[in-house]
C-alpha cells in the first residue's frame, strides 16, 4: 500500500514553490541539486515550513550555497540546538555542473535562482534555475498572456456547456 502512494503521490512530494522566481525572471535553465540540512530542518521541511521567496544561490570557492531561504525550528523539534532559520546551506551539485553554472553567472551576469523545493526518494531536492532578470514590460506582458489564457478557457467552457 505504501509503494502505490509514493508511486501516485506525485504532487505531495513538493515542499515549497518559488511562485515569485517564475514572475520576476525569465527561467533559461533548470538544475537539480541535493541540500545539506541539519536534522532540525528536516523535521521542519516534513512540517512543510519553508520559504523560499527571497532566496537565491551564489558560487563561492567553487561551492554552490543557498542564501536567504528561511526555515524556521519547530518548538518541540530543537529544544537543544540553536537554530538558525536563514542560516547558509550548501548545495550539492557535480563538479561539471558547478563549472557550467559559474560560467553562466560570471560571463553572462545571470542570477540563480531556487525554483521549488521537493522530496525525491526520502531527499530533499532544490530545483534551481539560471534566470534572466525581467523588465516592467516583459512582467506586464506575461500577466496579459495568463488572462488571455484563463479567458480562452473560460470561454471554451462556456461554449462546450451551451453546445
């Protein structure tokens, strides 16, 4: 029984969405990368209490870390440890990857940029992406393009029910 949910199960598997990401940038590619986390956290990630709207991801030293994601302790999770909610995490990625993202960065001045967080056989993952910064217009017409598309269906609903 407990296969057959984890098979199904699909969409529970999400932790956390960046919905602000996919507004703010132009996603040019996506990469998924493992997390170091310290026990406390990952009580909190079952809990789903995370946040990743202000996070991004830096190169340092060729390393990957995560900067700014917020999760915060349980109350009865760490009574004996002093926890740091936004405290930095390291990011776990193949050497060749790495490379490839910082000559992506460092060349091309693009921004990385944590897209969702997600459970894959009982590890967390983060998927992040290599983002071009968007401007006003490209926002407004990125808004204009998803009502266009809830008002087309709208409407083909309609004419399907009168039909």
């Amino acid at each position: 029984m407990a296969k057959k949910k984890e098979k199904d199960g699909k969409a529970s598997s999400t932790i956390a969405l960046n919905k602000r990401a996919r507004h703010e940038y132009h996603i040019d590619e996506r990469y998924e990368t493992g997390i170091a986390l310290q026990g406390w956290e990952v009580k909190s990630l079952r809990a789903g209490r995370v946040n990743l709207t202000d996070a991004y991801a830096l190169v340092k030293g060729g390393e990957l870390f995560l900067f700014g994601a917020s999760i915060p302790p349980l109350l009865s999770a760490s009574t004996h440890v002093v926890a740091e909610d936004r405290r930095t995490r390291k990011l776990l990625l193949h050497r060749a990857e790495i490379d490839k993202l910082i000559g992506a960065v460092e060349r091309k001045g693009l921004t990385l940029v944590p897209l969702a967080m997600y459970w894959k056989a009982n590890r967390v993952k983060v998927e992040i992406g290599i983002a071009r910064g968007k401007q006003a217009h490209d926002k407004r017409a990125t808004e204009k393009e998803r009502e266009w598309n809830i008002e087309k269906q709208r409407t083909l609903r309609a004419h399907n029910k009168a039909g």
